[in-house]
C-alpha cells in the first residue's frame, strides 16, 4: 500500500502546518471560503450573537470544516 503524500506536519493538536503546495492549497481555499460565508451572510462585529438568527451560518461553518477534515485525512504528519 502506498503512503499518501504529507500536505501539513502536526506539531500539536491546534496547530498544522502546511509543508506542501496541496497543504497550501487547501490552506487558502479553506481561508476564502470563510471570508466568503462571512461576506454572504452579512456578519459583523456589531451584531449580537444569535443562535436563531446565526444558525444558519453555523451549519455552512460545520460543512466546510468536515469536508476539508475529510480531504486532508490521511495527508498530516502528526509527531506530537
């Protein structure tokens, strides 16, 4: 069976860093996508948090983070 390429080294559990051109990759779309759900849903730091009216961007925040877990599963050297 062939090893999967490394996109990102562990060095704690909070923190990965990228080592490969995937890893960046991943990295800046991940990054963008947050700005845009952000822009999209019009959220700022004058606004109260509120689940009824926010939850909407806390399942799109959830989606993105479980796929981009599930496309780099595999790719991260943890040595912590």
């Amino acid at each position: 069976m062939k090893a999967q390429k490394i996109w990102f080294k562990a060095s704690n559990f909070n923190l990965w860093i990228p080592v490969s051109l995937e890893g960046w990759g991943v990295t800046a779309v991940f990054t963008l996508l947050l700005f845009l759900i952000a822009t999209l849903n019009n959220v700022s730091s004058d606004v109260a948090f509120s689940l009824s009216q926010h939850w909407l961007t806390l399942v799109e925040l959830a989606v993105v983070i479980a796929s981009f877990y599930y496309v780099t599963r595999g790719h991260v050297d943890k040595k912590y």
